[in-house]
C-alpha cells in the first residue's frame, strides 16, 4: 500500500465515523421543541419595539406599506 492509500483510508474511516455520529445527533433531536429559556423569554418581551405591533396585528399591513412607497 502506497502512503496516499493509506492516507485516503484513514480519511475515509475518519469521515464515515463523523457521519454517522452526526446522523446519530440528527435522529435524537429530530422533531423535539426547542428547550424554554426563561431569561431569553424576558429579554425579548423588554426589547421587542412594541410601535410596529399595531401593522403585525392589522389585517392588511402589507398593503399599507406598499401604498406609502
């Protein structure tokens, strides 16, 4: 066996090894909700700017936007 033979082999073995490994982490969190972070629930509730809720909850907002351009 040559040394790029070799080379190539190890690598093979190395890559197959974090593919499967990687399917593996894929398969276990798969589907599952993300996990609820109390702290990053209250920085988003403290710095969300409130004055463009009003458009979100319109029905229509798009429009309006569309019309001021």
């Amino acid at each position: 066996m040559t040394m790029f033979e070799i080379i190539l082999s190890i690598t093979s073995v190395v890559v197959a090894i974090g593919v499967s490994a990687w399917m593996r982490h894929l398969g276990k969190t798969a589907g599952r909700d993300r996990p609820v972070d109390p702290e990053r629930l209250r920085r988003f509730i403290e710095d969300e700017p409130y004055e463009n809720l009003d458009k979100v909850m319109k029905p229509g907002w798009r429009d309006d936007e569309k019309r001021q351009s």
